[in-house]
C-alpha cells in the first residue's frame, strides 16, 4: 500500500499544473491581460511557453516519465512566476498564493530528491535496464 504514496503525492502535485495549463488554453486573452498588468512584455510568447511547460512537465511528473527532470523545470517555473505576481504582501489573497507555492516547491523538491517512487515510468525502466543488464558496472 506505502508504494502508492508517491503516486498519489505525484497526482496531486500534476493537477496543479495541469489544471493551470488547460485553464490557460481555455482562457487566454484574460491570462495575456493578467500577464500585462504584471509588466510582462510578449504575452503570447509567454503565455504558448508556460501551457507547454505546464501540461508536458505536469504529464511527466503524474506518470513518473523524466520525473526529476519535469520536478525541476517545474520548480524553475513556479520561483519565477511566484515571484513575478504573488509578491504583493500587502493583499492576503496574494500571501495565500505565495505560501499554496511555497508547499508546492517543497513537494517537486521531494521529487527530485527521492525519484518518483514504485509506481512510475523511471521505476519500471529503472527494473527493465538492470534486467537486461544495461548500465551495470560490469
């Protein structure tokens, strides 16, 4: 039962970005607009960057497929956007996002540190290739 714990801290984790993805796609003259009012300058660019991120790096870390890998960019990302629109401390909604972010580095930390777990991509590959013996010391 313990071996579905990563998978479960992994799903949780990918909804985020993958909700923050599709939610973009759905709407993304607003997301453009809010961009703007933070002073970024080529919206669409920015907008097209973080969709692909969002949903091809949450995929990753819900199946555990280049998890670590898909745990940083996605730290990468959420540093920089934490700091670019939820630093305004004087708000609380703005305190409350800033912190909700903070819990999520921790948790795409816990990724990169300890892998994905059992039940995942890297795991099963990880298995496959010491079966057939490909990157044993040999």
């Amino acid at each position: 039962m313990l071996k579905y714990i990563p998978l479960i801290a992994r799903s949780s984790l990918s909804s985020v970005f993958l909700e923050s993805g599709v939610n973009k796609i759905l709407h993304p003259v607003a997301t453009q607009q809010f961009m703007a009012a933070h002073g970024m300058p080529f919206t669409g660019l920015f907008l097209v960057s973080a969709i692909v991120l969002e949903l091809v790096a949450g995929l990753a870390v819900l199946l555990g497929y280049k998890a670590r890998w898909a745990a940083i960019a996605l730290i990468k990302f959420l540093i920089t956007v934490t700091f670019i629109f939820h630093t305004n401390f004087s708000d609380p909604m703005q305190i409350g996002q800033f912190m909700k972010n903070l819990a999520i580095l921790g948790g795409l930390m816990m990724v990169v540190q300890y892998g994905p777990g059992a039940v995942s991509f890297d795991h099963r590959t990880t298995i496959v290739n010491l079966k057939k013996g490909v990157g044993s010391r040999e």
